[in-house]
C-alpha cells in the first residue's frame, strides 16, 4: 500500500534497507526522489494551498522524462513543537490526509504518508542533531516566526525565554525528513530557503564523515507563487493556522460568505485621493503590504500577473466618486434603516402638509454646486433639517391620497436593491434579468387592465415599457398618438394638433404639448361634478377646435386627487 497509515509499508524501504545498507552506501540515486511536508494541523489555508499542496497536484500530473518518485508526508513530529490538543491533533491529521486527497493528490502517483509511522525520521534527526552548531540554529527565523505569531508580537523582539528545544531544532528534523530518503528535489517558496540549504549543508557534513556521496544535496524547485500573509495584522505576517484570530486566514472549506466577510474585514490602509498619483500605477512592492497580500492572494486565483491586476484595479478603485468604503457604507445603512423607521414611527406627530413657505430651501441652500463630496453625517442632517419640514406626508395616516403601496417598506427595500445594481438595460445582454422582468411585469399590468392581448409581449405586436416618471410615460404617449394620428390624417400640420385635458389633471399633460409644439387645452370640470369631465364639457370643445382648423388627438387624465 502507499497510502497513509497502512502497517505493510515504510517509505525508507524504498531508499534504504539494512541488509544492503553497504551496497546503498556507493549506488548513486538514478532517479529524481522529490520530498514535501506538511502538518497536521487541520484543514489547510490558502498559504498552504498555494504554497505547496497545488504544486504537489501539478507535479503529479507532469510529464516525466526519466525515473521520479514522489514522496508527501503529513508531518506530525513538527506539530509537536507547540503545544496541542490530543484530540484536535487526531482530528487534524484526519481532516489534513482528507483534504490532500480532496485537492487531487493520488496515492497512485505518490507515496502519501504520516511521518510518525517511520521511525527513522527522529533518528536520522538525532543524528543530524550531534553534528548541528546552536549559532547555526540561533540564525534561523522559525523559532523566531512562530514565537512571535503566538505572542501576535514582532519577529525581531523575539526572546528565548519560550523556546523548547524541539521548535529550537526544528529545522532538522525537516532535514531529516529530506535526506532519509535521499532526496533529490524539495518544492519550497521563498521563506524555507534557509532550511534547505541547512539539508544541504548536513548532507555534506554526513558525506565527508562517512567518505562517501550518499546523501545528495537536494535541490529547491521554487514555487513560483509569492507567500500569502495573514489577512491581519501590521505589518502581517504569514498566514497561519497558529495566529488566535481566525480571520487572519483563509481555509480551503470556507464558505463564499466567510471568504468575503475575511476579506471584507482584511487589514489595508486608507487613501487620501489628494495624495494619489492619478497618473502612476504603482508596483507590488511600492503598496502597502496589507494591500499587497490581497493582489497576491488574487494573482494566485486568477494566475494572472500581480503588474496586470494592479493596472486593471489601481485606478479604478481610487476613482470611485464615493469616498465611503464597504464597512462605512454598511454602518450608513443601518443608521438610513433606522432614521426611516424613526420617521414611521413619529409619522402621526408630523403635520399632513408642510408649514414652509414657497422659497424656504433656496434661501438655506448655496448659490454654487459643491466642489467636493459631503459627508454622510451631514447630509443626514440637512435631510432632518431641510428636507423633511418640506413634505407632504402622504404615508400619513390623516392623508388617504394617491397609493400607499409606493411607499411601502418592501417598496423601500426593492428601492434599496435596485440602486445598488447599475443596469444599463439598452438591450437584452446587458441587463437580460431587467429586460425579461420588464415584459413580464407589464404582461401583468396588462391583464389586470383588461387590455387586449394585441397589448401584452407574448403577441408580437405590442408590449409596455417601464417609465421612470408618469411625466415620461405621459410624453411617450403623446409623442406615438402624435405619429398614429398623422399616419391616419396625412397633411395635418404639427402646428394644429391639440391635447386635452382638465383643471384638475396633473400637468404632464401640458408639458408634453409644450415640448412637442401642440396646443394644450384645459377642459373646465366643477366640484359639483365632482371633478368628472362631462359628456357636454368635452364634445363642446371638439366642435369649437374642429371649426378653428385645429386637430385635438389625445386625451391626458391624469387626476391630482
């Protein structure tokens, strides 16, 4: 077997026997032996995806000139150099073994092993141990690294008060690991440089005590994806699973909403747009390094090249009109959410109609539009202060005028949402969900009208079309009853049309007639009638505009009450 955990199979009798221990010590390695590790520590995060379980996928997968043998080990040795948890290591190296499987590794390929069922790993390490200097030891970063994310302090003012001496030699036991089975090639990124060429280093030492060439100094296949640092932290470090704020990381079962929520949350900086250079794109190394990290975590996603997103995002992202980020934007709309249901709430304390007078606003507001943006706060204020005052209150419970209904509160969400997209719907590959819901919706207005079906999409023939504004609606109408008329009395002249409509009818009537250059004419209606146009009122004024040569064609009736 060459999977895990099976007790007929140890990965040094692929390398070493003892009873051919000398005819090993002058075979030379006739193939490519390529070793990697990693700990048990769970479910891995994006830094150990990318730096290392992705690349084992692909090195499988690649075509093989000569002899290679892959060897992958999950590391439990090593994860006993901090404290654990009995029960969370066991459920550690279960779910770590389960997601190398998961992300493509086939023990078909590759010997995929735990470290701790071959006991020669912590001898050879005794061994590399006694020909180990402690200055050597002392200049390497693990012990350093993994100290001060603990202490979420600074690599630099790391002591040794807290260092045992299995975080302390660390780096030998990963030798160990390396030249048990005289490895020939180790994928690492550009942090565990240093531990390779310690391997390299006892190889030689081990080589020259023994007169011989036996272990081979292992050469680094370099990942050529950069290290993904901890999404917090300043500056940050590299992600890990030992950091105490989960946030800072990423796990490769993290659902789309944890993944934006962290990302969401992910240490940055802020901009001042005065500052920015509009016509600089900026390189990876001149960001910050919070900032970095997101472009490099992306890089890794997409495979594109860090220089290209930055130059596809930079300026867009500093351009923005709005100088709110996401988490101020979510802390304005609960605060919008709230006022609104304060409004509600105090609505029958306000007074149906307001108490200003014609020119109030002007009088408050500048002469000049603002040169700069204001903050939320502030116009939340002038909202309170200027706008409100300012309103007939048509919710108002005293005030049964014109339809609740558009003022609803899921009125007022559908609102909320519908602003947050930006639908050029000019055609149908553009916004098809707007398109579609458009001709279904009027569909519907349409049935329940009564309208026949010559009117509704379905037909062919006709269909509504959504208007922003019952003034816009009204001039559309006017503007196809202008072109049907004329097609049905050719030689009319523009100058002699007429629209109608009553004292009582909303004035997009009259502001149709005057941009299209018709005549507009209001039809006297009476209390008494209750503003109903009667039969009498309006055949009156079609005979009197007929004998004057003119040409009324459309009725507008579009009641204030």
């Amino acid at each position: 077997m060459r999977l895990a955990g099976s007790r007929g199979f140890r990965p040094t009798q692929h390398v070493i026997l003892r009873s051919n221990y000398h005819r090993c010590l002058s075979t030379k390695v006739k193939e490519d032996i390529i070793f990697s590790g990693i700990q048990p520590t769970g479910v891995p995060h994006l830094g150990n995806y990318f730096g290392a379980l992705s690349q084992w996928v692909e090195l499988q997968n690649a075509p093989v000139e000569r002899g290679r043998t892959l060897l992958f080990s999950v590391v439990g040795l090593h994860a006993l150099t901090m404290p654990q948890d009995p029960q969370k290591l066991k459920e550690g190296r279960r779910d770590t073994l389960a997601s190398i499987l998961a992300i493509g590794v086939d023990p078909k390929k590759a010997i995929l092993f735990f470290q701790e069922d071959v006991p020669q790993h912590s001898e050879l390490a005794w061994l590399l141990n006694c020909i180990t200097m402690m200055g050597r030891l002392k200049r390497m970063t693990t012990w350093k690294s993994k100290i001060s994310t603990q202490a979420d302090g600074d690599m630099n003012e790391v002591d040794d008060l807290n260092l045992n001496m299995g975080l302390f030699t660390y780096p030998v036991l990963q030798a160990a690991d390396v030249l048990l089975y005289r490895t020939t090639h180790v994928p690492v990124g550009e942090d565990q440089r240093q531990h390779l060429e310690l391997a390299r280093e006892l190889a030689q030492k081990m080589n020259r005590a023994m007169k011989t060439d036996f272990f081979p100094e292992p050469v680094a296949i370099i990942n050529p994806a950069k290290r993904v640092l901890a999404l917090k932290g300043d500056p940050p470090k590299k992600m890990s699973k030992s950091a105490p704020d989960p946030r800072s990381r990423i796990l490769i079962t993290d659902s789309t909403k944890e993944i934006h929520n962290k990302l969401r949350a992910a240490f940055t900086d802020s901009i001042d747009p005065e500052s920015v250079q509009w016509d600089h794109v900026p390189t990876l190394d001149e960001l910050s390094p919070g900032v970095a990290n997101l472009y490099t975590i992306l890089s890794c996603c997409t495979n594109e090249d860090p220089a290209d997103l930055i130059s596809m995002y930079h300026q867009k992202s500093i351009s923005l009109t709005s100088k709110m980020d996401i988490e101020e934007f979510r802390k304005a709309g609960y605060k919008a959410i709230d006022d609104i249901c304060d409004y509600y709430h105090t609505l029958e304390e306000r007074p149906v109609v307001s108490q200003v007078e014609p020119g109030y606003l002007a009088k408050q507001m500048p002469d000049h539009p603002p040169l700069e943006g204001e903050k939320i706060e502030d116009i939340t204020k002038d909202f309170q202060r200027l706008i409100l005052p300012g309103m007939t209150h048509w919710q108002h419970p005293s005030f049964f005028a014109y339809y609740p209904q558009i003022a609803s509160f899921e009125s007022i969400l559908g609102d909320l949402y519908a602003g947050a997209l930006s639908n050029p719907g000019f055609n149908w590959a553009c916004s098809p969900a707007s398109t579609e819901l458009e001709a279904i919706v009027m569909d519907w207005s349409a049935k329940l009208l009564g309208l026949d079906e010559r009117f509704h999409t379905a037909s062919g023939i006709g269909g509504g079309v959504l208007q922003t504004t019952a003034s816009d609606a009204a001039l559309l109408a006017a503007v196809v009853s202008r072109t049907r008329y004329t097609k049905l009395h050719p030689g009319v002249p523009m100058e002699k049309l007429v629209i109608y409509g009553t004292t009582q009818t909303h004035s997009l009537g009259a502001k149709a007639a005057l941009i299209l250059g018709v005549h507009f004419r209001a039809l006297e209606v009476t209390m008494e009638d209750t503003f109903s146009l009667r039969g009498e009122t309006f055949s009156k004024a079609l005979k009197e505009d007929r004998e004057k040569g003119l040409h009324p064609y459309l009725m507008s009736r579009y009641n204030r009450d």
